[in-house]
C-alpha cells in the first residue's frame, strides 16, 4: 500500500513538473503582430522584372534566388520564368511545402498579376523567409498572351464610380481580434455567426523553424487567389 502511495505521489509530481513545459511548447514564442510590423514597417518587398532577369543572368549561379510561381499547373506549362517551381497559394503554407522553400536564399513568387504574390510574400516573410513578390506578375515579365494569359484590362475591369476627395481621419481605438500578453498573441473568443462577422483565426509565429504544426501553418495560407478572376482580373 505505502510503495502504491509513494509511485501515485512521484507521478503526480512529475505530472505538475512537466505541464508548464507542454504549455511552453504550445505557445510559440514571438507574436504575428510584431512580424508583421517589423516586416511592413520596412515597406512591402517586391522586385521588377528587369531587376529578377538580370539577376538570373548576370553569370552568377549562387546569387539565384528560389522562384515560385503560384499560377495554375495548366498556365505554368504554357510558359514560366526559368527555373521557376509551380506551388499552388492554397497548399504553400503547408508544412509540407515550406519544407522545399530554402531559407538560405531569396525567394521571388509570381503570379499572374502580383496580387496574390504580394499577400503569399508577406506570410513568407514574417515566417522569416526573405520573399519577394514580382511586380505585376507574370504579364510583366513576357508580352506573349498565350503565357501570361491574363492581366489587368481597364476597358473590362475598370468602373468609373463617384470619388471621394475628402480627408477621413482613422477611427477607434477598437478591441483587437488577438490579446498582446507578454509578447505572445492570444485568440480571443470568436464573434457567432449570427453577429454577422467573420471568424478571427490569428496563429502566433514568425521563425519557420519553430513553427511547423499544421494548423499555425495554414493560418497564414492565403485561402483564395481572388474569389472571381472574371471581374478582377487578378490572380
């Protein structure tokens, strides 16, 4: 009986010894929110076609960077930049998927028109990745339609809706959708569907090499290209 009480006693008390560090390992240290103002405190990363081609050509190999092209697996068989890789936006941020992306190098995504390269770009870079978008995507890089295959049309995509000239100051201060403890972002209570709002999903990250569960992963995956290419244009 005392040896059952002693082992019940020593297994609680390593029970208590080790849930602090599973609720460390739970917690990623850093916090998205500060990833992401150290990176758009820099200013959005992009690079021009004239300076990406120059760089693939100037006779040095090492200073290449990694190229992911982001279009369809149809449109990237048409034409695309060489050495480029086809990733599809809906799977990059996967762990699977990261794990192919060096981060020794600089990494340039294109899509069609730099919209959806330019929001994949900066979840690259507050993982700690040095990402750049190309800017205006593939339709700057060739003028063949049959390889760029879409880009910004004003006579179809342009409106011509009233404009405000007026001075509008921001508003606020409004509650967060993540609470700031100690460095760390904490998920607050999600808004019901009734209220009409969006569910608020915030992960808290910013080191590819700590973070690679799943579901933080996916937090920063940009859900869709565009919702619909035919109006916008933009992929």
């Amino acid at each position: 009986m005392k040896k059952r009480l002693v082992f019940i006693v020593l297994a609680l008390a390593l029970i208590v010894a080790i849930l602090p560090i599973i609720g460390r390992a739970e917690q990623p240290p850093g916090s998205l929110q500060e990833a992401a103002e150290v990176y758009f405190g820099g200013g959005p990363r992009t690079i021009n076609a004239v300076d990406l081609f120059e760089n693939l050509n100037d006779g040095d190999p090492e200073n290449d960077p990694y190229i992911i092209s982001l279009r369809s697996a149809e449109d990237y068989a048409k034409g695309h930049v060489p050495g480029a890789v086809n990733m599809s936006v809906k799977t990059l941020f996967t762990a699977e998927s990261l794990a192919t992306i060096p981060s020794d190098k600089a990494v340039v995504v294109i899509c069609y028109t730099g919209q959806t390269a330019g929001q994949a770009t900066a979840g690259l870079n507050m993982l700690g990745y040095e990402a750049y978008g190309l800017l205006h995507g593939m339709s700057s890089w060739t003028t063949d339609p049959e390889v760029y295959v879409k880009r910004f049309n004003p006579e179809t995509h342009a409106a011509d809706y009233r404009i405000d000239t007026e001075a509008h100051e921001p508003g606020g201060p409004y509650k967060l959708p993540f609470a700031v403890v100690e460095g760390e972002v904490k998920p607050v209570p999600q808004p019901t569907p009734e209220a009409g709002l969006l569910p608020v999903s915030v992960g808290a990250m910013n080191c590819v090499t700590c973070h690679t569960d799943e579901p933080s992963l996916q937090a920063l995956a940009v859900e869709e290209e565009v919702k619909s290419e035919e109006t916008s244009g933009e992929g």
